[in-house]
C-alpha cells in the first residue's frame, strides 16, 4: 500500500481550519478558539484510537463496521464530527456562526466560499463516520477478529474532550441569546493595530444573525444526510489512487502541494544544509579552530623547550637580547 492511500483516515481527521483567518470586526466580538480545539484536539486522539483497535491500518476503504467493536471511540469521534461540521447546539456550531456572521458583515463573497468550506467539512467529516465505523468490515478476517477497544488510558481523555465539545460552545454564545461572552475582548491588546484594515459596518440585528444560523445549521445536516446516502445506502468507496484522474486526482494530491514544497524548498535547502555540513563546516570552519589549537600547542611545544634549567643558556639568551635591543635601538 503506497503512503497516499495508507493515512486516509488520518489526513481526514486531523484537517487545518482556516477560516478563523477571514473574520473581521475582531475586537468587538471574539471568536472563541476553545470550543474549536476540544473537538479538533478529539479528531486527533479519536483518529489514533482506531488506528490502534486495527492494529496501524490507516485506509479507510479497509475498514467499515467498528461502531459496535469499538464503541467509546466511535461515539467520541461522532460527537466531535458532528461538532466540527457545525451541528446546531454542538460548540463547532457557535463558532462557525461568528466566523460566517463576520464574514458576512466583511465581504459577502468570503462569506459564500467560507460556506462551502464549511459543507465541504461536514461532507468529508461523514464520509470518514461512515466509512469508519458503519456498513460492514472491509479488512481481513484476521484483523477483524484483533479488533478491541483501546485502553482506559485513550479513552478517558476522548470523553472528556468529547464532554467539551458538546458544551464548550458555551463560553462564548453569540449576541442573539443575550448572555454575556466570557471571551469577548479577550484578544483586543492584539488586534487594535488591524481594526483599520477592516469595514466598519453595523453589527448584523438579530432576525439576520437567526437566518444565518438557521442556514448553516440545515446545511450541514443536508450535507450529513446527503453523504449518508452515498456512503451507506450506496455503499460507494473512495477510488484507488491509479484511478483517478484528471481535477479528481489533482485535489486527491491536495493540488500537489507537498510535492512542490518538498523539490523547490524542502531539497533545496537540505542540499544547502549538507553542503555547509560537509564542506564549510568541515573544511573551513573545522580547519580554523582546529588550526588554531594545533598552532597554540606546537607553540606551547616549542617554547617550552627554552625552559631547560640551564642558567648559562639563560644568561646567554639574556646577552643575545640586549644586543638585540641595542640594534633595534641604533636602527630607529
């Protein structure tokens, strides 16, 4: 199995969000980070629990059937896609609604690509539930039968992350409810200097910021259920990597991304490395303080052998001096 098609399930799991990126208005209403890394920070640990229970399986198209094997690590991982996909009352709910209402009030154009973003993530996030953990097993038999849960040590940590990915959106509900938001201003000493790239529009009234809650949330329920359907009543798969072709295989690549930082950047400057390694260091630097120690100690070898305890040598080395001294005086 090549390393592209081994890791499926990890590279869902454990995606970059973003988005935060596009939000305005920064210093009036706060988008709370929290909420977001309890469910990212579950996706990571939920991703590792499966690929122990299979043993360091990573593919997904290999799996199917495990909600019932491992069923703390499935219900963890389910909470946390449902609130990374934006489910209404879930924490991930909240925190797109203020990052899609900023973007809104911003630039409407960011508004509608942060939106698919966001229908992007539910439809991948289910893929990966239901590929995982739903349908039948897709790997061997001999695998199936070592499937287990994983230790107490995983999985208190997954409730416990899971417990604050229902309930962190909490600490910062947005202005609709009425309830104070324990982080509002919490990043203003940081963000003063950007206000002035901003639009200082008006802050969205409520029946609007209620219409675009209202829209996201069934959005990314419609998303679910349209995955739903194509991954367990169709039973379709994600195709092999040398199927793929044209604009499929290009974003399978993540638009090759990788590969150009690894030729024009990553070996670029290791060759660079290994040639300040070998040769710089080696021949030159090395050389001069190397150099200089073995001058010091032919020096030191040298010098030392004036000391020889004889004191006509002294006197003589002495007389030698002077003269010396006197020429040098009669020169000048």
């Amino acid at each position: 199995m090549t390393s592209k098609s081994t890791g499926l399930l990890y590279r869902f799991a454990t995606r970059i969000n973003v988005r935060s990126t596009w939000t305005g208005r920064i210093q009036q209403r706060n988008i709370p980070p929290g909420d977001t890394c309890f469910f990212k920070a579950l996706l990571f640990l939920g991703a590792g629990s499966v690929i122990h229970a299979l043993h360091g399986e990573q593919d997904i198209r290999n799996m199917g059937g495990l909600k019932k094997l491992i069923p703390i690590t499935f219900i963890t991982v389910l909470i946390a896609a449902l609130a990374i996909s934006g489910f209404p009352l879930l924490s991930g709910f909240f925190s797109k609604d203020e990052i899609l209402a900023h973007a809104y009030e911003q630039n409407k154009t960011v508004w509608i690509i942060l939106s698919f973003s966001s229908f992007l993530t539910a439809f991948y996030m289910f893929r990966l539930i239901y590929l995982t953990f739903f349908n039948t097993f897709r790997g061997t038999e001999e695998t199936r039968s070592h499937v287990h849960e994983s230790p107490w040590t995983m999985t208190v940590p997954l409730v416990v992350l899971c417990f604050l990915s229902i309930f962190g959106g909490l600490i910062g509900l947005p202005s609709v409810f009425n309830v104070g938001h324990w982080l509002d201003g919490y990043l203003s000493g940081v963000t003063e200097g950007s206000l002035r790239f901003l639009n200082h529009t008006e802050a969205l009234n409520h029946t609007m910021e209620i219409g675009l809650m209202s829209l996201a949330g069934f959005g990314a329920i419609l998303v679910i259920l349209f995955a739903r359907n194509r991954y367990i009543t169709l039973h379709q798969l994600p195709p092999e990597e040398v199927s793929l072709k044209g604009f499929e295989k290009l974003v399978y690549n993540k638009f090759y991304v990788d590969e150009f930082y690894e030729k024009f950047i990553s070996q670029p400057v290791f060759r660079l490395s290994t040639f300040a390694g070998d040769w710089i260091d080696k021949m030159i630097i090395d050389r001069v303080v190397n150099g200089s120690g073995w001058l010091v100690d032919f020096s030191g070898r040298t010098l030392r052998l004036l000391q020889n305890g004889n004191t006509g040598f002294y006197v003589f080395a002495m007389v030698i001096g002077m003269v010396v001294l006197f020429i040098i005086r009669l020169l000048i």
